[in-house]
C-alpha cells in the first residue's frame, strides 16, 4: 500500500493488536504475544472491595482510564463490525482483545447506580518511570455515581458494549446478550443521571482525559449504537427527539475520544443511505458535510494538512486524530458505494473512491511515505520510533533485570539517549508535528507516546488495504 514499499503487506495489520496486548494488565491473556511483559495490577479495586483487574492501560504510563479505554473497545469493535471479513488470521486475535476489554467494562459496571471509571492515581503514577509489574504508586479505584454523575464516560462506556455485543452477536450469543443487557443499563444511567465525569472527578482525571466537549455527544452515540445493537425503536425515537438538544450538527469534522460529533454523523448516515430511515436524514447531511470539511483543497476545508499531506490538529498526539478520521472515510466511502451516491462539495464531487484515496494517503504517510521517510509505527519498516514514551517498553523487561526498579530509579532510563529494550512492535506514536518533523525522544510524550486509541481505528484501515492493495 505505502508507495516506498511497492505493496500494503498483512504484516501491518497483524502487529495492531500487539499494542493493545502489550497494554493489558492482571494476569496476562493466554494468547499473550508480547514476552517481555508479565503480570501487573492483580490487586485492582481491591481497596474498593470490587475486582477491577483486566482491561487497558491507556498509553505509556500504567493507569486504566476508562473514557478512552471504552472509546478504544467501541472503535476495535466497529474495525471488526465493517472490516473483519479482511482480518484473516488476525480476526480472532481482533475479537479477542475486545472481550479482554468488555470483561473489563463488565466488572467496572456491575452495581447498579455505580460505574468505575478510572485505577491509578495519575499525580502519583507520573510522577514515576516504573514497570507495570513493579508499580507500587497508588490504585485508587475512582467512580461515579447518581450524586456524581458522569454521562460522558458511562454514555461511551454503553456503545461499547452495544458495538462489542454486535461483534459476539453469532460468535457467543449469550455473552452477546450480557453486553447489550448491560449496555442498555449504563446508558440509563448516563441518560437520567447527567452530567461531565470531569466534574464530579475532576482532580483525578483533569487535565489527562478532561472532557472538554460535554457529554451530550456521548448520549447520541450511546443511543446510536444501541439502536444499531438492539433495533429497538426506543433508541430511534431518542436520536430524533434529542438531535438539537445534544447538538449532533456541532463540530462536524472532530472525531475522538472525546467528541463523536463526526462518527455519530457517520454511523447513522449508513442506514438513511440504505433508504431505512429519512427522519434521521439530517445526520447524512451532516455527515456529507464532514466529508467536504476535511477535503484538501477545498475552499471549505476546515481542517489543517501538514506540508507532507497528514491531517494535523492541534492539541498533541495527532495520530489520534488521523486514524480515526481516516476511518470514517473509509467506512463512510463504503457505505456511499453500496447506495450509489456521492457528496457533492461545491464544484467537486467527493466519490467514495475519492474518499478512499485520502484515507489510503494517511494510511501510506503513517507507514513512511512522508518526508522523514519514516515509519510511525513500531517496527514496521527499517526507520520507526525508536524512543517512544512507553514505561514497560523502555525499562529492561523482568526477564533481563529480575531485580525491582523503583519509582524515581526508572528515572535514568526515562532520560537516556539509548532507544527503548523493548521493542513494542505495532504501537503508533502521536506523530510529527504540522510542519513534519518529529522529536523521537521520550520526554516529548506528545508525538512519541502510543496508545491504544490511536490503534484501534487502524486496525480496520490496515485489514481493508491489506486486502484492497
């Protein structure tokens, strides 16, 4: 697929889900691929007197955030929902790391009016450079609840079991109904308790995942999600009655953990694009609008490209930003395809293969064809990061150094020129910055540190090219 390899080798889509594997915590899954690691945080929520061990560190640092730990599972599970027929081999694995995270998800919201949202105290734990299976800063299990609500976090939290129920759905039809089950609880929760997550827990999750665009995004995307997973026409009814009200046509081209503005747009728009639902043809407009607001070139872009062609936004590991917009033009050029249809952005028409091409063009400058002429995944290609801002992954493995490194002794590994022992093959990195260029050392954490929402939205692109070279 990258132009500066000639083809767009498998290899790429395999290594994806290494990232997110190399971040689970408690007892390594049994298909553990990553031998470097070993055991961590087998004690979580202990101090709660609630079992909170499975699920996903978020990034280089050892803590479980759950906003994006869900937005990860949401994503993993929509890769599989529209592109898993192209997985091959790798689709198991796929399915695999989404139940290591929706087991998670499942203890984290198995009280009722209760729901865990984050273990590990993010003052103390960055204030070290330690081991996951070293950690001994503080596991604070933090949650909220009817007088503390948090409709942002619990309102992701209810698509990703939707979207992972989806995934289960012929696989394991019971587990599937467990997850709808579930997910049709939180989003009550999220819906009749509402408010910002990061203002009943503000200290503990600000400024690392503040949710700075308000939680009325996340009701429509639970809602959408929902209706996606269940065809019950309750949710229909919701997305239509609160279109306004939670303000679905706001910052049309932002796509994250944080704002589902644009993937909300776009996952509706394939039902009103199959004819099934013109009540909710509002959200194909939006979503026609998205596309016309990330054209490069077009008088209406609103979205700044560096001068090597990466889609670039403010605010720090840009990478997010380019694979998860990336994916839905891919999954919305898919579904213009199958009704025929094209989206006409002033005197351009933006046809689903042109829509193709720009996300292949992303795809191809993350692999190296950009002016470093380096890969931004990790091991993949003879030039990748070599520094990334990753604790396990730059400290020696247990293996090499069986001795304990503790908080401030990882300090002198943090700070060393040397690249990392650990080689944390498929992580991709925040990236260069607007004018291409990229600091591959640990200290810039914005460009050299992974994580797992910035894979997870690959994994669908890389199964898609590596089977439409």
């Amino acid at each position: 697929m990258a132009r500066i390899f000639g083809h767009f080798p498998a290899f790429a889509a395999i290594t994806l889900l290494f990232l997110l594997l190399a971040n689970a915590p408690a007892s390594s899954p049994p298909d553990q691929r990553i031998r470097w690691r070993k055991d961590s945080a087998l004690h979580d929520g202990a101090t709660a007197g609630v079992d909170l061990t499975g699920g996903y560190y978020d990034a280089g640092d050892n803590i479980k955030f759950g906003f994006p730990m869900a937005f990860t599972i949401t994503m993993l599970s929509w890769s599989i929902i529209d592109f898993g027929r192209n997985m091959g081999g790798e689709l198991g694995n796929a399915v695999r790391a989404v139940k290591w995270g929706t087991n998670y998800l499942l203890k984290a919201t198995a009280k009722d009016g209760i729901m865990y949202v984050q273990v590990g105290d993010p003052l103390s734990d960055h204030n070290c450079w330690e081991r996951p299976e070293d950690m001994d800063t503080l596991r604070t299990a933090y949650k909220i609840d009817v007088n503390h609500p948090g409709s942002d976090v619990a309102g992701e939290t209810a698509a990703a079991l939707a979207a992972a129920s989806i995934v289960f759905r012929s696989r394991d039809p019971a587990y599937s109904r467990l997850l709808l089950n579930r997910a049709v609880k939180v989003f009550e929760f999220a819906d009749k308790h509402r408010g910002a997550y990061s203002s009943s827990l503000h200290s503990a999750v600000c400024p690392f995942y503040c949710d700075v665009n308000g939680y009325q995004d996340e009701l429509l995307w639970g809602a959408a999600w929902l209706h996606k997973a269940s065809r019950r026409r309750e949710y229909r009814e919701y997305i239509v009655k609160n279109e306004v009200i939670l303000r679905a046509g706001d910052t049309i081209n932002e796509f994250g953990w944080d704002n589902k503005h644009a993937g909300i747009n776009v996952l509706i728009s394939k039902e009103v694009l199959m004819g099934k639902a013109e009540d909710l043809k509002s959200f194909q407009i939006n979503a026609d609008d998205f596309v016309c607001s990330v054209l490069p070139g077009f008088s209406h872009s609103q979205v700044q490209y560096s001068p090597g062609g990466l889609i670039f936004k403010a605010g720090g590991s840009n990478m997010q930003h380019v694979t998860s917009l990336s994916f839905l033009l891919l999954a919305y050029s898919n579904y213009l395809s199958h009704a025929n249809h094209a989206v006409p952005c002033g005197e351009t028409a933006a046809t689903p293969a042109l829509l193709k091409r720009l996300a292949r063009r992303q795809v191809d400058y993350i692999l190296g064809d950009n002016p470093l002429r380096m890969s931004y995944m990790v091991g993949y290609g003879s030039r990748y990061p070599q520094r990334i801002h990753h604790r396990a992954s730059s400290l020696p493995s247990v293996a090499a150094h069986p001795a304990r490194i503790g908080c401030k002794a990882g300090s002198r590994y943090y700070l060393s020129p040397n690249p990392n022992p650990n080689i944390l093959v498929g992580a991709v990195v925040g990236g260069p910055n607007s004018s291409d260029s990229f600091p591959d050392s640990r200290p810039f954490f914005q460009e050299s540190e992974p994580t797992t929402y910035i894979n997870a939205p690959l994994v669908g692109l890389l199964a898609y090219f590596s089977a439409h070279p």
